[in-house]
C-alpha cells in the first residue's frame, strides 16, 4: 500500500481509564477519542511545554481531543461531544492523564519486528 501524503484531519484511538472505586479497587471503562492529527513540530512544541512546566495533561488534551465514542450518561444514553462534555470530562480526577497516555502511544507508532 503506498503512503499518502494528505492525511486524515484527525483519527479514532482508544482510552483506557482506570477509576478509583469503593474497596481500593478500581473500575476499568475504554471510549475511543477522536484526536487531532498535529504536525510533528506542534508534537515536539507540546512535549517541551510539558518538560519545561509550561503546560498540563487538561491544556493538551483540549488541543487534542476533537471527538469521542463510548461515553454515556447515567441512563446509558451516549453524550455527544461538545466543549462542555469535555470540561466535564476532564474534571474528573487523572481523565486528563489517561488521554494523554493514549495519544502519546498512539504516536509511537507501530512496534517494528526484527
């Protein structure tokens, strides 16, 4: 297959979020995020701001996230993104962070075998 030059403006890639629960226990619930495909020198400009202090795993993952699948409200009903969808999920305790380790991983890229 050849490489196309023009990509998508964004892509799917799941997140795994892992919620403290009663017990010391934890609750494990996967969504797919739609993140915003950015330029190798926005990537870089992020992870010096992230080195230097400058910026958080929220700031990013309001830059990077465009869109999800598989979040739901307390009826099972699935919530639509929207700005404010996402400032509600980005207050919940490490949600920020889980997002962030996922689109970190998905620009690792494919592991390469020997």
């Amino acid at each position: 297959m050849a490489f196309t030059l023009s990509q998508t403006a964004s892509y799917k890639w799941p997140v795994t979020l892992s919620i403290p629960t009663d017990g010391g226990k934890f609750d494990k619930f996967v969504f797919d995020a739609e993140f915003r495909r950015l330029s190798q020198t926005r990537i870089r400009e992020i992870g010096d701001a992230i080195s230097a202090g400058d910026s958080d795993d929220p700031s990013v993952a309001r830059e990077i996230l465009c869109g999800w699948s598989g979040i739901n409200d307390e009826q099972g009903k699935a919530i639509p993104f929207s700005e404010k969808a996402m400032d509600d999920l980005l207050d919940i305790p490490m949600v920020a962070t889980f997002i962030m380790r996922a689109w970190f991983a998905s620009l690792k890229g494919a592991k390469v075998k020997n």
